[in-house]
C-alpha cells in the first residue's frame, strides 16, 4: 500500500504538467518539452577520480590533484535516497571547489544503493569502512579534514566523535544532530507515524520490501513536500525547450533527483530509533559497537552551517551542535535559502563555502589551529568571486560576533560597496533592527538598486505597512522592472488576502497567469487551496474529485492534511492508487525512474 500510495502522489505532482502538454498548440515545441521533461539517465560524477576502496555498500573516490603538503579532505555526501555524486554537480561542485581554495587532496565517498547482499549493514560496519579509508588516506595515525553534508553530516560527527585524534577539521553542514530542535516537518509527523516511540509502521515498510528501504519512497516524500515546486519547475522547461544551457541545467539535477539509491533497512532503522526519536547522539547516550559516544570529545576545529529555509533539516538542529561539542573553536553561519541549495546553491558556496573551506586550508598547515584561534579575520579564498566575499562572508556571524561583522560591513557601506549595505541590511533584519535595516535598504532603493527596493517592500510588508510596500513595487513596476511586476502582483494578493478580499486576490493572480506570468500559475494554485480552506468550501473540491478530475482529489488530500483529517486524506489516495490513469497515454506518467 505504501508503494502504491507514493506513486499516486507522484502520478499527482505530474498530472498537471501532461494536461497542460496536451492544450499546447505546438506540436514540435511539445514533443521537445516531453523528452526533456520525462528523459531522466543515472547520475553521474563530474570531476575526475578514481576509487581506491570499495565494500558492498560503499566506494571510495579520490579526487586529489596533486601530492602538496596539506591535510587531506575527506567528504561525507547526504545518505536520503539520492545519489552521493550531487556534491559534484557541474559548475556548483562542492569537490572542486576544495580543489580550488587550496585543499588538493580530496576524497570523498559513494554511498551505492543498497542490494540483498547489503540488506543487513550495520553502523558498525560503515564506521569501520570509514577508519579504513581514513588509514588509507592519511596512514593508520594520520589526521583528515572531514566534510559532513545531511545525513552524511550525522554519520561524520560519529565517527568525528570516536576518533578525535584523527581529526583536523569538522565541517557539519544540514545536518540532523539535535533532532529535538526546530519545527520542521519530520517532529511534527513524528508522533502521528511513530506514536510513543512505537517503530511498527516502519518495521512493516521495510520488512514490506525484503530487509530494502527503496530510495523511491524518500524521493516521493521529498516531492510531497513541495509537489507545486516540482510541477512549476517541469512547466518551466516548455520556455525554454530551444535552451541547451538552460535545459543541461535542468537535466543535471533531474537526473539525480528522480534517480533513487536504496538505503539498508535494518540500519535505516536503527538510524531513526536512535537519533531521531531518542536523539541520542545529542544527548551523549548513542551506543556503537559498545561504546557510548560523546560529541564532547570533539577538540578540534568545529564550522556548522545551517540553511535559513530549510525545511528538511532546520537550521537549529545543526547549530546546537555548538552547545555539544568539547572544541575551543566553533564557528557557525547561516546561509540563505533551503536544504540543497546550501550544498550546491551559487550563493551558498561563494558567500559561504569559500571562506569556510579557506578557514580550513589555513588550518591544514602547520601552527594551522594556533593561528586561527588568534586571527580575527577570514583567509582570502582563492577564486571566490574577488577578495571583498572572500574576506567579508566569514565575519557575517561566522563565529557569532555579529557586532563585529557589523561594525565591518558598515564601514565597507560607508564606502559604497554595494555588496556589503546588502548583507549589513540582512544583518540588521536578522537582529531585529528593522529600523536600521529599513533605512539601509531606502537609501539603496532611491540609488537606483533594484534587489534593495524588493527587499525593502517585503521588509515593509512584513512590519504591516501594506501600502508602503505597495507603493514601492508599483514605482519598481513603472521603471519597467520585470520582476517588481510579478512580485506586485503576488504581494497585492497576499495583502488583499490578509485583508480578507480573497476574491479580488484571486482576481489579480488570474489576470498574472493569463499574461504568462509562471511564478503567478504556481502562487495561484497555492491560494486557490488557501482559499478554499479559509471558505471551508470543500464541497466543489470533493464533487470535481468524485468526477474523476486527480488535481482536485489531490487539493482535496492535501486540504484534509492540513486540517488535521489524515483520515479522509488517506481515504482519497487510496482511491487514487487503486484507479491509476488507463489508457494509451499511461506511459507519459511515468517519471523516469529506475530502480
């Protein structure tokens, strides 16, 4: 039932996009929109290498480019049902970028999709691969940097924790340490899929599949999250079906976001038992091939960074790490944007990643650790989109002294870098000065830069004053700037919706989606079922449902959902699960996928 009840929400995520291929007019332009949109192939890794260890459930790459005398870097990839080599992505590519702050020896490991064979791995068994590869790199006491990304960031802090000795560095980035903090989806689902601690309805799902957690599970209910995101993003490409660049894009990530990777089931469940329900590798109490591991045994150099709009693993459940660790240097950023956008986002690894990996560099020579517990300024990165990021973004709450970052930024303003008032806004609205933010951002704003005047309308709206907010995008709109009018258009229907005039909100986004407007298609879905929820008018939904439309029964679910009626939400999938789509055109449905 699980499997059937995943693809028919995935079967819902893409109905949208074969209805709207078939009112196409051009027939061409619709076929190249098809290929493209449904033509997935396995992932692969960018950047040269070469694995040097192997085991049934994982390889060892080495990325290395030269035999300098710096500390080797070791990269743990996410572990959710995707493919490891997203850390080396085209262009975004969390390896090269190692390469080319000055870490040269880099490795990384490929998690492989799990088989029979496999089923029954162990943490003990991986801990113990991670040692030998680790002997292998560095000799049996030679020290690494290691690089923890999502859930391969747990699984680093592990190991991190019952061999400090070998670390050099820890870098932890999105990943779930403190599963107790923040208020992402994963604690508020918890009690309702794990009532009191009870596993039975995962110990059912893996048993259900032969000891195999399939990665098409994870997949889906990442795309159940945000299933208008995915549908937005696959119309997208019809624009754009005579850019290559544009469609290379798209088609790199697809193919690693539509491509599952198996996880062993008896580890899976060993992971959510312990560190997400019991939350004991926070706490001190995790047990490992009996030893109970304590994260403050970590001494040296801790750098955590949390992504501002991550849902999948908020922000606080990395940077409480802080609070665990033994380490007299602990540093911590914030970066815009959600969860894999901070592994692989352009912002994220210019303002961020760079000055990190180049803090990391400095400690990988010798004296490194002496140094930086004395230097009060981020090391110049190498290639990072000049020296005025590379130098700057480490101060921005790096290591929690916001006073001081902004006492830089402001001096930096003072001198008209346009870069630094940007980030000094952000800093003040982070720190609840909205006043001063305000007063940045409108100076900005009539010197002509148009991120300022959005932001400023957005920081407005989200003090009350509506119709200054207003006032500025109409002005943007009038300019002629593109984005104003579609961010006008959007922030008109959320006043007015607030207000209570959820017609003429519709009204607005309507006339948006009519004129092309994509980013309105999406918002428009979105308030339609807001709408229909605050109305309570459920009935039009349930009548277009029992008439066989599947967009409307999956409104109908998701509405249900989020009342709080699991029950009739489940009721409808079920439903749609046991009647798929028959006919001809049953194979466009398919995703692509290949197990």
């Amino acid at each position: 039932m699980f499997r059937q009840l995943t693809h028919a929400m995935f079967g819902a995520t893409t109905l949208s996009a074969r209805v709207l291929a078939k009112a196409i007019a051009v027939p061409v332009d619709t076929a190249l929109w098809a290929h493209e949109t449904t033509n997935r192939k396995p992932p692969t890794w960018h950047s040269r290498n070469e694995v040097v260890l192997a085991s049934p459930f994982a390889l060892l790459r080495d990325f290395s480019v030269g035999d300098d005398d710096v500390v080797p870097t070791l990269l743990f990839p996410p572990l959710a049902g995707h493919a490891s080599c997203i850390i080396d992505k085209k262009g975004q590519s969390q390896v090269q970028l190692c390469v080319k702050t000055g870490l040269t020896k880099v490795y990384s490991f490929d998690w492989l999709s799990c088989t029979k064979a496999a089923k029954d791995t162990t943490e003990s068994d991986r801990l113990d691969f991670i040692t030998r590869a680790v002997d292998l790199i560095a000799g049996p006491e030679g020290t690494v940097n290691i690089v923890g990304d999502c859930q391969g960031g747990w699984e680093a802090a592990l190991w991190a924790a019952m061999h400090p000795e070998r670390v050099n560095t820890l870098i932890v980035a999105g990943a779930p340490i403190d599963t107790s903090a923040g208020n992402g989806p994963a604690q508020k689902l918890m009690p309702i899929l794990i009532p009191r601690g009870n596993m039975a309805l995962y110990k059912a799902m893996v048993a259900a599949n032969g000891g195999i957690v399939p990665g098409i599970n994870l997949v889906m209910g990442f795309i159940a999250m945000h299933p208008i995101t995915h549908v937005g993003e696959h119309l997208k490409v019809y624009g754009h079906v005579h850019d290559r660049e544009y469609l290379d894009h798209f088609s790199d990530f697809y193919d690693w976001y539509l491509y599952p990777v198996n996880l062993p089931g008896r580890l899976y469940l060993w992971a959510v038992e312990h560190l997400f329900v019991k939350n004991e590798l926070f706490k001190g109490e995790l047990e490992v091939a009996g030893q109970t591991v304590s994260l403050r045994s970590i001494t040296c150099p801790v750098f955590l960074l949390g992504g501002e709009e991550d849902d999948i693993t908020p922000w606080q459940q990395v940077h409480n790490m802080r609070y665990a660790v033994g380490s007299s240097l602990v540093r911590w950023y914030l970066a815009p944007g959600g969860h894999i956008g901070l592994f692989i986002g352009r912002q994220s690894q210019a303002e961020y990643w760079t000055p990190i990996l180049a803090q990391v560099r400095e400690l990988s020579r010798p004296g490194g650790f002496a140094n930086a517990t004395t230097s009060t300024s981020t090391p110049s990165a190498g290639g990072a989109s000049g020296n005025k990021n590379g130098e700057s973004n480490g101060l921005l709450s790096g290591w929690g002294d916001l006073d001081g970052a902004e006492q830089i930024l402001r001096a930096r303003t003072d001198a008209g870098d346009e870069w630094a008032a940007r980030r000094l806004a952000e800093l003040l609205a982070q720190r609840d000065d909205l006043d001063g933010a305000e007063q940045i951002l409108r100076a900005r704003t009539d010197a002509g830069d148009e991120w300022a005047a959005r932001r400023l309308a957005e920081l407005l709206a989200q003090r009350g004053d509506l119709d200054g907010a207003e006032q500025i995008l109409r002005a943007r709109t009038d300019a002629g700037d593109e984005s104003a009018v579609s961010r006008l258009a959007e922030l008109l229907a959320e006043l007015l919706a607030q207000r209570g005039d959820l017609d003429r909100a519709e009204q607005i986004l309507r006339a948006q989606a009519d004129a092309g407007d994509e980013s309105a298609v999406s918002r428009l879905a979105e308030l339609l079922a807001e709408l229909l929820a605050q109305r309570g008018d459920l009935d039009e939904l349930r009548a277009r449902a029992d008439a066989g439309d599947r967009d409307a029964a999956t409104e109908l679910a998701e509405l249900l959902e989020e009342r709080g009626d699991l029950d009739g939400a489940l009721q409808i999938l079920r439903v749609r699960a046991e009647n798929p789509v028959h006919g001809p055109d049953q194979q466009s449905c398919s995703p692509g996928i290949r197990s």
